[in-house]
C-alpha cells in the first residue's frame, strides 16, 4: 500500500534547528575586520619601542651559506627586503641605574645591586622571580619547580 499524498503541500515550510552561538555571531565581515584593524595597530604600538640603527642589511645574500634573506615588516604591514637591524637602547633599572643586564625570566631591566642569582643553574634574575629557598638560598622560579 502506497502512502497518501500530503493535502498541505503548498503551505508546507520545511523546519529545522539552527543554533546561532556567539562564535557563529562575531563572525561577520564587519567585527573581523574590526579585530584585523586592532590587531595591527596593537602590532605596530609595540613596534615603537626606542630604539636606535645599528646597521644597514644588504638585500644581496653576500657571504650567507643558506641563502636566506633578512626580511622587515613595513609600515603598511607587508614585508619587505630591505631595511635596517634596530637594537633597544639601554634602559634604566627600576632603581634608576643604567644597565643592560636583564632577568633570565621575565626579562626585566636589572642593575649588580637588584640581581639575584640563583643558587643551582647560577643566572640573574629580579626579586619577583627569585625565591628563598630553605636555608636561605635563593632558588629561581625555573628551579623551584
């Protein structure tokens, strides 16, 4: 026996489940374009750092081996070859000295008198990093674990 066809085919409006999750929602073309837009401008603030010119790269690979190139990312976020090698002045310890020393952990800028060294692997690090073992050693945070 055969099935009987439906009378109210012409009203029928096929249903189904759609769920619409806030991933789904901050997928459209205008929020991406907004975070694509944040980003970069968060990427070339922190670009900004002082910092002064060491030297000139040659676009040529002149004496490499591997044949690589030395790449620079541009102003309007695309890279390029050729540009210059920049290296952070030196910066000020928290207690006003100047030095080039930093912590082997959280890479702070610290002077002979705010370092600690570590009692097992014998690097530099800040107070924060640093802590009093027994005995009153002091033992890194990498260590310490």
């Amino acid at each position: 026996m055969t099935k009987r066809s439906n009378p109210f085919i012409e009203d029928f409006v096929q249903q189904s489940k759609v769920h619409v999750g806030m991933k789904q929602f901050n997928n459209n073309e205008d929020r991406l374009q907004k975070v694509y837009e944040k980003t970069l401008k968060l990427l070339f603030r922190g670009a900004k750092m002082p910092t002064k010119t060491v030297s000139e790269i040659p676009t040529e690979n002149e004496g490499r081996k591997d044949g690589f190139k030395q790449l620079f990312l541009g102003k309007n976020g695309h890279l390029q070859q050729t540009g210059a090698v920049t290296k952070p002045m030196i910066q000020k310890c928290l207690c006003g000295a100047v030095s080039e020393d930093r912590c082997s952990y959280c890479e702070k800028v610290l002077c002979g008198a705010c370092q600690h060294s570590c009692e097992r692997c014998q690097l530099g690090y800040c107070n924060h990093c640093c802590l009093t073992g027994s005995e009153g050693s002091e033992i890194c945070v990498s260590c310490y674990n």
